[in-house]
C-alpha cells in the first residue's frame, strides 16, 4: 500500500493523480518500479510498447508464469487501480525469499490499459499478445502526437513493439495472472475480502429511440397523445425489471435524452442508451432481443416509432478453468473463502487470455469506489491476497 | 382568411411570420386593420398600451360589448393564432349590415399575449382591465429596451397606459367575447367546427428530481444499485396512468436531465419536470398532491431522495355561466352542435375575465397544429363561428 501511495506522487497534475501512456511521470513510476525490482534480483526493461517488464530467474528459464497489470490512470483517478496488481506482483516475488519456483516469474506493468490518452485502451496488453497492428501506431492524441511519436518520444523504438511479443522471450507461458482491485461493491456487501474471477463480462451497447409528436401540454387530451417519453419510461421500468430476473445480469440506462425537452410540450423524441453485460454470451444476447422486443411492443402500442442501433457486441472472456481452479484452490488452503465472480469491467486479463491460461484474483474495494481519489484498499486484504498468491506459485509448481 | 392572409405579410422575419410588441410589422398590421374598420364605420385608435381598438356605435352608448384577441405573434407562427380572433370581430360588425345593436360593439386587437419580446405575457389585456403595473413598464427586452421605451418609440405616450382601461369608455361593459382557434386536436378527433369555452384551466408546475448513486454499470450488481433514472422511469409511467384516471385531466413531464448521463454508469440524479392542468383547482390541486406522494413513496422504496419545487399555481379561470350560455344557445340556433370544454392554454379572455362577464369560442385546428407555419383554419369552420356570433349579439340584444 505504501509503494501504490508512493508510485500516486508521479502526475501529470499537481494535486491529483493522472498518470497517462508514456507521459513524463511515467518516466519516474518505471525508475522507481524498476529501483524495487532490480533489489528483488529482477532483471527489468521497458519494451518497446512502453512495458516495464521485470524477471525473476527460477530453476528452469523454459516456463515462465506472468503476473501483471497497468501502471496508467484515468483523469483524477486513485492510488490503485491497476498499479496494485503491478506492485503485489513485486511483493510476491518479495515474499519467496531464498526458494525459487521451477519457472521463472516475469512482472509486466502494462503501458496503457485505460484508453485516455488516445482513445483506444489496451495498448500495452495487446502489444504483449501481438494484437497491436501498424495502423493503430499512427493513432494520435489531443496534442496530434501518434502512438508512434511517443513511443520514439519516450525514447524507445517504435519498431521494436513487435519485440514486446510475450513469445519472444523463447519460454512457454504457464499462463497470466492478475491481481485487481474489484471496483463495484459486491466483496464488500457480502464481508470478503477476495474474489476468484469466472469471466469477465461480455458487453452489448444500443442506442434506442422511442418517437411520437411533440405537442401542447395543455391542449392535448392524454388519449390523443403520442409520448415519447412516457413510452420510453416504460421501457425504462421493463429493461430494469427484466435484469433483476436473470440471474448475474446487468442491463443499464445510463442515458435519455428527451426533445423538444419543455415543461409544457410533450416529449416528441426520447433517446436511450441501453447497456447489458453478462458471463455467457448466449444469455446476454437473449435478454438485449427480449428487450429490444419489449421496446417495440410498446411502441406499436402507443403508436411510437422504435429504432435501435448497436454499438458494441464484445464476447465474454472465460478465465482458464484449471488455472482459476489452482487460483481458487490457493485462496482456500491461504485461510479464505473462495468466492467466485465475473467481472463486469474490463481488464488486461481479457486480452490476455485468449493467448494463455489467465486467472484474476480480485480485492475488496471499499465502497465500491473506483476511479476517484476515494478509491482504496484495505491493508488486510492485500496481505490475503498476498497469501493466496504465494500460495498459488507453489501450487502451480506442484501441478507441473 | 383572406384578410388573416393579407397581416400574415407583417413579418420582422422574412419568409416567416413573426410580429411581436409594437415591431414595426406591428404598425403596418394596425394600418391595414384600421382601414378596414373605418370602411365598416368604426372609430379606431391605438391605446397607450399599443391595443388597436375600434368601435361600432349602437343605439345607446351606455353599454358596450368588446370582442377582441392578440395581434401579436410567436416566432415562426401561424396566420391565424389571435389574429383570427380580431379579423373574426371585424367581420361580425360587417354582418351586422345596417343594423345597429342596442348597445357599442368594441372590436380589440390586444397588441401583447404571446410574452415573446419581454418574456412576460398579456401586456395588452393587462393595460386594458387596470393590472399592468408601472414596474412592469421597466422590463426590457434582448436589446435593453424596456416596455416604456418600445411605447414611446412606437410615438405613443407610455402614461397614457392607465387610459386603456376599459372604464375610460364611460360605458357599462356587457362583457368580452373572445373567438379563438383551439390548438388542440380535441374538435377534430370529435369532427365538430366550434367549442363552447366553459372555463380556462389551472396549472401547475413542478420541478421534482430523484437523486440515488452514480455507480460504474459494469460491476454495480442490480441489487445494490441506487438508479435516479429507473425511479424516475417509474413515476413518469404512474404521472400518466394517474392522468388517464382523472376525467379531462392533463399530466405532462416535457423535460428530463439525467446525470452523468454516460451509456456505462448507473445515473446518479434525475431532474424532471411535471406540468398538471385541470378546470378545477380542487382537482389539480388534489392530482398534484397524489403525483408528488407517489415519488417520495418511490424514491423511498429505491433509497432514493426526492425533491419537489413549485414553479406555477395558476387557478382556473371560469367563464360567465350567464354569458357562456347565452354563446351556447346561439351557436345552437346558428345550427351548430355546441360542445362544451376546458381549455388547456391561456388567452387573453383568461385575464378579462375577473372583470367582465366573459366567453370564448373555439374553432377547429387542422391536425391540432398551432404555433407553426402550418397552423391553419377551415373556412367552413369561420363561417360557423360567424354565424353563431351574429346570432349570439342578436341573443343578447333579447336579454338586455
């Protein structure tokens, strides 16, 4: 808690901490990060997608198990987020002593995770699994720097990203593991402290519209009415309804937008924003028809016009079975109840695991809260995580 | 129509009709009406407040009858909105042929109701009934330019307002008559030409918001959620069933703000607006009451916080009984079905009427459209009203 405390002073603004790809506190969080692992006996770099990548030499250079997350921020952010992960990763190998396991144990601080500063997340991640491609180098930012300029900027060589590939390390990956701080409420609500993820949350966002006439307040009777607004409510109501009933699933209207939106005229158009995730892409597909169903059911009925249109359809992750099974396991001979869970947020993890075994092990986020300057962690919780985690490595090694 | 038509050209904005307090369309719109009234015998002039007022002598000058309505606009408007109203009184006189009533026939064209220049409504009924007040004559309009000085640019005396009260006349006033089109789809849906006015409703306005937890829409469970919207949602579903149950009841939320307002976060307030109208205060009053009951009972159920401001409580203006019958009658001996109904917008008859026995007729408004270049009348409807006017100041010659 203290390194994450210590790695929050390096921001780009003075007062709060926003740490973004490559900027110069990035600089600083590398040189102290890389000053930690060099006195844990790591070997440690930066590649060429920015990743401070530190390795712990084990009794066989053949297998490696990588544990890791992103060291950038959101705007204003906390002291956890992401850095946690990174740093446990660390405290980990910190806490084998003098053993080493049968494989070595790589710590990556992933460059970019968050998405800020060019629009586009995940930059370190997918560097590291190879699914950066050339035209996503000339993405630019605010200023109109390309990920490419900053790159060279930084002082490393563009052209190296694909070196940045975890494979060229020669090892066979044993897999990918990633601490994190929940950022929701559950672990808190149920008084646990860990949680095992499942999956991580396919996503599917539509944007709806309900439309009727705009019409005089006072002069139109209500059985002459078409009410945008009114419709959309109902659907509102229903789309609620509708995720309290299937289990794990969340369905949210973060957005509605109501024209000609005076006090005395009724509503003409009400748009919508609809977001539904869940673990298994067949039930969230099934619950965004049914509701989309509903939306034009109760159009037709109210002589509206529905319209939809989809943003995003992004799969469920699955963690490897075997591998969150070892995880589990750890949590449990550690001293702690394995809950398991899906995460409805995104994650390095969910890029990662289509290339290896991947587990992600979650800490309890006071509050729920996440992407503030409140966000925290409980120091018990870190050390269970802890525990769990060297439990894990030996675990593994039995497994091999 | 010809002759509503003909003002429509009086436009400060080309290409649209737009005329609003003493714009200089304002004078072409009182010379070209002034003429008319002169052919038809009629002294006119315009009053310290800017109304074009002309009138008819009878046999006794003692009693007078006014018949008037706005020859102001709302930006982009229709021909007919007001304008209808003062041409329909002009043709009433020329009805009248050679005959002259037992009592003056004043015909007013109010020269503010739409509020459009000075953000405040009825400057010219107001002058004429005595409630416009010297601080009003200081609001000014985008240019800076107050009330006082729009009077006294037009080359009129701003003092002279207190002499367009109506008692200035010296004469007993019968009461006001007011011919209007209905900008409401109510005539049309029941195919009828006109509409015997019995009261101006009430109204009531309301800004209520909910306010829960703005939370991440990914990994906030649907149990642990505080969603401002989804209470919302379900208040404006139970505003208009609640609107539907109470007979000629008109509920309307017209605006909702949802905040933060992103597709991925669970919003954390909701800001709506209520809009309730009713002939009788009671009602409205008591439907209010319900409405803002049923959210705080919502909002509690959720572990929301509800909030309510009052923006309006308008009471409901009635017509003269006495005088509304007398209507009725007529526009059954003109051969014509007389319905009765509230209406739902304000008129000037709504400001004449605590001082004088008051009436209003509806006419049919094609699609219900109104404040909009496609605002239109049928002349066969205009026919009906003048018809029914004539036959109304014949009826009320009998009852004098």
């Amino acid at each position: 808690v203290e390194r994450c405390i210590a790695l929050a002073q390096f921001s780009e603004t003075p007062g709060a901490i926003t740490r973004t790809f490559l900027s110069p506190p990035m600089r600083d969080a590398h040189r102290l990060m890389g000053q930690w692992m060099s006195e844990l006996d790591m070997e440690s770099a930066v590649d060429g997608a920015g990743n401070l990548r530190g390795v712990l030499r084990g009794r066989d250079a053949s297998k490696r198990l990588v544990i890791g997350s992103h060291l950038d921020t959101v705007p204003n952010a906390g002291a956890y987020d992401g850095i946690l992960g990174v740093v446990l990763g660390c405290a980990l190998v910190e806490a084998l002593g003098d053993w080493r396991p049968s494989f070595d144990v790589e710590v990556v601080g992933f460059s970019e995770e968050e998405g800020v500063r060019f629009g586009v997340p995940f930059i370190g991640s997918r560097a590291f699994v190879g699914s950066w491609t050339p035209e996503a180098m000339r993405t630019a930012d605010r200023q109109g720097i390309t990920v490419r300029q900053a790159i060279q900027d930084y002082g490393l060589d563009p052209d190296g990203i694909d070196a940045a590939h975890y494979s060229r390390c020669g090892a066979r990956m044993l897999g990918y593991l990633e601490f994190h701080i929940e950022q929701g409420p559950v672990l808190e609500s149920l008084n646990l402290p860990l949680g095992v993820v499942d999956a991580i949350a396919g996503q599917s966002r539509w944007r709806v519209s309900f439309e009727g006439h705009a019409n005089h307040a006072g002069t139109t009777p209500m059985s002459l009415r078409k009410d945008s607004l009114a419709g959309a409510a109902e659907w509102i109501v229903g789309v609620e309804r509708c995720a309290h009933a299937v289990p794990s699933l969340v369905a949210t209207v973060g957005r509605l937008q109501v024209s000609p939106g005076a006090g005395n005229v009724v509503p003409g158009l009400a748009e919508a924003s609809l977001d539904v995730r869940h673990a298994e892409d067949a039930v969230r597909l099934e619950t965004v028809r049914a509701l989309l169903d509903a939306g034009q059911c109760l159009a037709t009925q109210r002589g509206l016009e529905f319209r939809a249109e989809q943003l995003l359809d992004q799969p469920a992750v699955p963690c490897d079975p075997r591998f969150r099974d070892v995880l589990g396991r750890a949590v449990r001979r550690a001293g702690y109840v394995e809950h398991r869970m899906v995460s409805g947020a995104g994650h390095d993890a969910m890029i990662v695991a289509p290339h290896m075994p991947t587990a992600m092990l979650f800490l309890r986020s006071p509050g729920g809260v996440s992407h503030h300057p409140d966000e925290a962690v409980l120091v018990g919780d870190v050390a269970a995580a802890l525990e769990s985690g060297a439990t894990f490595l030996r675990e593994l090694e039995k497994e091999l």
